[in-house]
C-alpha cells in the first residue's frame, strides 16, 4: 500500500432514493485480503442492480462495500498474499460485489480478466456484470448451442446487446424485442435476425408466426410480468427460460398447463451473491471462450454515453430514461 493515498472520492447513498441521493464523498481507502486486489480505477460500468441499490431494493451482499458499482477497469495497485496470477501495474477489469463508483475498488482477483487487447479502460469497464450475467444464464443455465432459436427481451440494454452478438458468435438465430425504430437499426446492426417492436405487435404471436408455430428455444427475461406467460406461448417444446429480472413486477397468474404440456424450463437467478468459486469459473469460461472473439473484433461492448464519476446521478437518469443504446460508464481522473 506504499505511496497510495489514505482516502479515496467515491459515490455513496445518502439514502434510499431518486438520483439526487448519490453523493460525492470522501472514504478511507479499501485494503485487499489474502485472495484480492486493489484496483486503480479509470472506469466503472453502470447497471440497473445499482439503480436498485440507490433505491433500497438490492442490498449489498455480507461483506461488500455499501457503495454502487459492479464492474471496473483499471490497474493493479496493490494485491493480498495468496495472489498469484496478477502483478501490480497490470490492466485487468473485474466483477465487483460493490463500490465501484470509487477511485478505487477492491475485488477477488478471480474475478478480474486482463482487459482484452486493443481495448480501452472505458469500453473495458463494459464488460464484466453483462458478459458474467449473459454467459452463466445462456450458455451454462440454457444450454444454448448452434442451431438453436434465441429470444432476448430489451435487446439494446447492456444485456441485450453483449446477448445478441454472442447468441450470434456462438450460431444461434437470435430474435430481439425493442421500442423503437433507432433501437431495431442498432440491434440489427449487432446481427440480430428478427426485430420485433413490442409497441406495435405481440413478440409471441410474431415468433409463432416466424418459426411457423415451433418457437424459440431459450429466452433470456429482464421483464417478467405479464411476460411470464407470453413466453411460454413463444417458447418451443422443450424451450429453457431465464429469469434474471422482473422490470414489470412479478406475475399475478400464470397458466401451469402449457409448461406442463411443452415440458419447459423456466429458471432464474441473481448473479451478485453467488460464491467467489461461482465466479471465478465464470471468468475462466469467458476468458477461454469469449475474449479470443472479443480480441478478434467479432464481439465487443456497445458503448452509449459516458459520465464523470461526480455527475453519477446523471448516468442514474440516463439509465432511468431507457432511452439508451448500450452501455453507459463513468469515468474517473487519474
């Protein structure tokens, strides 16, 4: 810890609330265990889990600093005993279980990837929560393959954009859902293969019609809701279903039967309380089967705006808005 500072800016909750609750402030500097490392960071991602967070409805996990932020990119600064892969000075980005929205964030050094070649911090720090988040449910939960029909709702978030080009990397045909006709030129630039605006037609309905009524075989789900159902009417038989939000709500009522009777899978899960082992295999995953594509230029973040770390409310309405394309970063001085 030689020649760093004792304390650090960083945003904070003031309290629960709308995105006049983030503050900036002053925080003593977090101090890496045996298994981590301090990371100098230039750039950390935002994401609609620290949106809930300044809200109150997603607490931090035990242990994990109180501060938003998820994922960063920087360099290595300092690293605890049991470190062996890393050294300081290198770039890596990372899965934080929190505090990202600092100068400097503290993370399990399985968690960090070196930042891929040709990459900047910026669109580096794009990558960790959506690119864990999309492999685990798609890849590892769905069992995606080639050759297979894939839905994915809200295809110009975060998500949705890093899902499609991998959905098409790894030869799926992917169908999207978007709200508008800039966001149907953007996912389809991304290689999406069917475009449906949920403002004009039912994404259901239009699957079936597509597929000529055998439907999709794995949906990954933000919205939840009324959505619940309908994806099972867009689901095929045998068709695997991820939860990972329900943006809408919960759903009221749903019909058991045509689970039943198509033998689906609806699944879920949460990605930020899992084992640092959990994650770990993650980035090892992605390192060994994504980032090779991510360096060959076949996938890559899409970037929508980037903010200075003391305008992070900003980035919160940004996000707020839904009107963005991609991912939005802050940015901090180094």
């Amino acid at each position: 810890m030689q020649n760093l500072p004792d304390e650090m800016k960083a945003i904070a909750i003031s309290e629960p609330g709308d995105a006049d609750v983030l503050i900036l402030e002053k925080r003593p500097l977090p101090e890496p265990g045996p298994g981590d490392i301090l990371i100098k960071v230039h750039a950390a991602g935002v994401n609609r889990p620290d949106v809930l967070q300044r809200k109150g409805a997603y607490p931090p996990p035990k242990g994990a600093s109180d501060l938003p932020g998820l994922e960063v990119a920087g360099e290595i600064v300092a690293s605890g005993a049991d470190v062996t892969r890393f050294n300081v000075g290198d770039r890596v980005t990372a899965l934080a279980p929190g505090g990202g929205y600092a100068a400097y964030c503290r993370v399990n050094a399985g968690h960090a990837l070196p930042i891929p070649n040709g990459m900047d911090m910026i669109e580096a720090a794009a990558l960790p929560e959506t690119f864990f988040t999309v492999w685990t449910n798609v890849f590892d939960r769905c069992g995606l393959v080639s050759g297979e029909r894939f839905l994915v709702h809200g295809g110009t978030s975060g998500i949705g954009t890093t899902a499609i080009q991998l959905a098409k990397a790894f030869g799926a045909e992917v169908f999207t859902t978007v709200g508008s006709e800039e966001k149907a030129e953007a996912v389809r630039a991304l290689g999406a293969d069917h475009v449906i605006n949920y403002r004009d037609a039912a994404f259901e309905k239009v699957i079936l019609e597509i597929t000529g009524g055998e439907g999709v075989n794995v949906i990954l789900d933000m919205v939840g809701g009324d959505y619940v159902e309908r994806n099972w009417k867009a689901a095929a038989v045998e068709g695997r279903i991820c939860q990972i939000a329900t943006l809408n709500g919960v759903a009221e009522s749903v019909n058991f039967s045509r689970l039943m009777v198509k033998r689906l899978t609806h699944t879920g899960s949460t990605l930020r309380p899992r084992s640092d082992a959990f994650k770990t295999a993650i980035a090892e995953s992605l390192e060994s089967r994504v980032w090779p594509l991510i360096e060959a230029g076949k996938v890559k973040p899409v970037m929508d705006s980037t903010f200075p770390l003391e305008q992070a409310s900003d980035a919160h309405r940004r996000m707020e808005s839904s009107g963005h394309i991609g991912k939005i970063v802050l940015t901090v001085d180094v």
